[in-house]
C-alpha cells in the first residue's frame, strides 16, 4: 500500500491487534538496552516506538491534556517518515497509524 493511495486507518483500526501499552513500552525499553551504544535502531523500533507514542498521545487527547506525549508522538512519527523516506505529505502520526496497520497484517 502507497502512503499516499490509500484512506488513513482509524486509532481503532490501526491499533486493534497491537499489544498492550505496557507491553510495548518493556518492548521498546529491552530494544534499546539490547543495542550496543551508538547502533541505529532499524525501522520496526521506530514505527512500534512511534505507534506506542501515538497510543499514549491519543490517551491525553481524550483527557484534554496538552502533554509531553504529543510532542513525543510527533517527534518519533517524523523519525519514522524520514527512516522510510517517504514522500507522503500528511500528518505525520497518521502515517504511522497505516503503517502499523500494515505491518501488523503482515506479522
């Protein structure tokens, strides 16, 4: 699927077979640990980083807290777009959304 063919999946959709948050964040924290200092971490860090950001970003938007998250969410989305070097011009986090949706569907 084209980053810019397709219609955004939802939270919902995007998210719906992703594991707990709390789950994913010991995945992320171990990720990391596991590297030697200096390694990039390849693309599927960065797009469950970023789809974990997203998640937690979505909780404070719904409790109307203006928080770290978002920006967090923002930041790591970007991360992932310039990873791909995608040519999608949308809002990052959506990106991240269809691209969990895909990556999950392919797991």
């Amino acid at each position: 699927m084209s980053a810019g063919t397709e219609q955004w999946p939802t939270p919902d959709t995007a998210y719906a077979a992703a594991p707990s948050m709390v789950r994913e964040i010991g995945w992320t924290a171990q990720a990391a640990a596991d590297m030697p200092f200096g390694t990039r971490m390849g693309r599927e860090f960065w797009l469950r980083k970023a789809a974990l950001l997203d998640r937690i970003a979505l909780s404070e938007e719904v409790a109307r807290y203006g928080g770290d998250a978002i920006g967090a969410a923002e930041l790591a989305a970007a991360r992932l777009m310039d990873l791909d070097d995608t040519d999608a011009i949308c809002d990052p986090r959506h990106y991240v959304r269809q691209q969990y949706a895909l990556w999950t569907n392919e797991q």
